[in-house]
C-alpha cells in the first residue's frame, strides 16, 4: 500500500513538472513572437513592412520589437511607425531595400499625433524614394525616405538611423519640429536640401552627403534647429556659385561642424541663406574641415 502512494506521488509531480515545462514553452514562444518579427519576400511572418509595423502597435507598448527585414526589394506606399521601443532592421543595406511606389512622396514615417515615441532605432536598410518620377530631374519636390512629423501633441525622441543608405530628392531626411534624431554611417543621397531640419535637433557621425541638383543648394537645410555634424562628406554633382554643405535659413540655430570634407563641387562648409543675419541666438562653432573649399561666413567662430 504504502509502495503504491510513493508511486502515485511521484506520478503527481512528473506531471506537474511536465505541464509547468509545456505552460513554460508556450510563454516562452509567445514572448518570442511578440518580440521577433521577421519580414520576408516569403517564409517570414509578413511580406510587407508596413504590415509587419502595424501589427505591432497591438503588443504591449512597454515591449521592444524587432522586425527584421530578410533580403529583397519591398514596394511599399507608407511605412509607418506608430509606437515606440521598435527595432526595424535589414540583415545588409545593399539588399534590403524599401522602396517608394511610383508618385509617392514620403516612404517612412515615425508619428503619432496623441503620445511620444520613444527608442526607434533603423539599421541595415536602403530606403529609396527618389521622386514622383523614379529619377533624378529639376522637375522634382518633396520625396522623403524618412521622416519624423510632429505636432503640439507629440514628441519624438531617441531616434537613431544607423548603417542606412537613404535616397530621396528635396527633403530625403526631415526631422520636424519637437524631433530628434542621430545618424550613424548613413549615405544620405537626393536633389538638395537632403537632410532638412525644422525646429528640431539632429546629429551626423560619419555620413556621406551626395547632391544632384543642377542649381545652387545644401545639403543640410537648417532652420531654428540645433544640428552636429562631424567626420562627414559633402558632394555634388553640379557645380554652382553656392554649393554648400549646410544652408542656414534662419539666425536662431546652433551648429557644431567639425571635421568633415568638403569634396567634388562644395563651395562652402557654411553659409547664410539671403536676408539671414547673425543675432545673438546664431551660434556656429567649426573647426578641423578639410578640402579645397572649408570658407565661412564670419559669423563662424
């Protein structure tokens, strides 16, 4: 008798440590679910990233995502970003790709009208949008690869764009007011004024700015804005009387430049745009610039 209680105890807690591993595993791969989300041309858990991004905003805010972009070329109309604490990442920018459809004018976008988003990081991809037209031309507007609107109602902070090649034309990154934003490693391509900043704050570490506008432009357009650029590269296809690497377009700004290169066709590191002039709240501080063409307005310290 007593042989058979020892057995049927024992029986009891296997049981128990079976059902509590299985209950385990189901929460475990729940968690992982919920945490790793894979975008695929096939195979994944969605073949567009726009739907893999708005899927998320129905997990747990507190939550970091990721959605991992697997090798292709995703057509999409929008992109959009709605929460923070998301981790949208490409395996190797030459072949993870998201692409604007034909006419459409803004690719990403990181917005939310009613609550701040927070710790979105971006890395390993191309996001090309040329313009409405597929190419590069006179005729072009606004085409962003990425963007962060913003309104009265709504901050967004802790966005980081790393290891990223971002084609676009007017406006291929604008950070809006109330934004911030870093850019790591980034080849930043498109017409002219191909990093805009409007009431906002971005920094540049080690990127690549290349122009193709036929006429005079920046390529950082700065106005009431806090911006930092340094170990960067300016380019531009054309040649202009004002070719220059950042474009201040208002005197309330603060700029940080240092040692970046100005290359093929720049004719100025800095300068002020017609009927901007220097005030008090104009603080440009510049150093360590290398090329041919590193000239200042003297409003530069």
């Amino acid at each position: 008798m007593r042989s058979h209680i020892i057995y049927l105890s024992a029986l009891i807690l296997l049981m128990t440590f079976l059902l509590g591993c299985a209950f385990y595993q189901i929460d475990f791969q729940k968690s992982l679910r919920e945490s790793l989300i894979v975008v695929a041309p096939s195979g994944g858990d969605f073949t567009s990233v726009n739907s893999a991004l708005k899927y998320t905003c129905s997990l747990p805010e507190e939550n970091t995502i990721t959605v991992l972009v697997m090798p292709g070329i995703y057509n999409e109309n929008d992109v959009n970003i709605r929460r923070g604490n998301i981790l949208l990442k490409g395996t190797d920018p030459t072949r993870c790709i998201i692409q604007g459809k034909p006419r459409n004018i803004h690719l990403v976008h990181i917005y939310n009208p009613q609550k701040d988003i927070k710790n979105i990081t971006i890395e390993g991809l191309t996001l090309k949008n040329l313009n409405k037209w597929g190419e590069y031309n006179t005729r072009a507007q606004e085409a962003l690869a990425v963007g962060f609107p913003s309104s009265k109602a709504h901050r967004v902070t802790q966005v980081t764009i790393r290891d990223c090649h971002l084609f676009g034309y007017q406006d291929t990154s604008f950070v809006y007011p109330n934004s911030e934003a870093v850019f790591i490693d980034c080849l930043i391509d498109g017409g002219y004024d191909i990093a805009s900043l409007w009431r906002s704050q971005a920094y540049y570490l080690r990127c690549k700015f290349i122009m193709h506008h036929p006429k005079g432009a920046g390529a950082l357009y700065v106005d009431k804005s806090k911006v930092g650029v340094w170990d960067c590269y300016f380019e531009s296809e054309h040649s202009a009387d004002h070719m220059g690497a950042l474009d201040l377009q208002s005197s309330d700004a603060t700029i940080w430049f240092f040692g970046n290169k100005m290359g093929k066709n720049i004719t100025h590191s800095i300068y002020l745009e017609r009927n901007v002039k220097p005030t008090k709240k104009t603080r440009i501080f510049i150093g360590g610039n290398r090329g041919k063409k590193v000239a200042c307005d003297p409003v530069c310290k």
